[in-house]
C-alpha cells in the first residue's frame, strides 16, 4: 500500500466531488494506520487522521 497514493487519490477524488470513491480511499488509508502503518510523509498523522475523518462524513452525509 502506497500511503501517499492513496491519501492524493482520496483528496483529487474528494475536490472532484465523488465522495463515495474518495470515502473507499479514505477506508484504505484508515485501516493501512490502524495496522501501523505511516502517514503520507509530507501529512502529519493528526492532519491525516482529520482528512480521513472529514472525507468519511462528508460522504456519508452526500449518501443519505
């Protein structure tokens, strides 16, 4: 898993508003970090965290 793919994946789909597919990126890169996994190096782990966090319920809120 390339953290810093996934995370600019999930951001461009994110501005791009398709947020159910930015959501399955931001569920990859959640999990890649609760596996022990590091964050993009150039995203601090509470910068990332938040992102993660804000394009999960932003799409949850879109999907209703």
């Amino acid at each position: 898993m390339d953290p810093t793919a996934t995370y600019n994946a999930m951001w461009e789909l994110f501005t791009k508003e398709n947020y159910e597919e930015a959501a399955k990126h931001a569920r990859d890169l959640r999990a890649w970090l609760d596996n022990g996994g590091l964050p993009p190096p150039h995203v601090t782990l509470e910068r990332c965290e938040f992102v993660i966090r804000y394009v999960l319920a932003t799409a949850k809120l879109y999907k209703e």
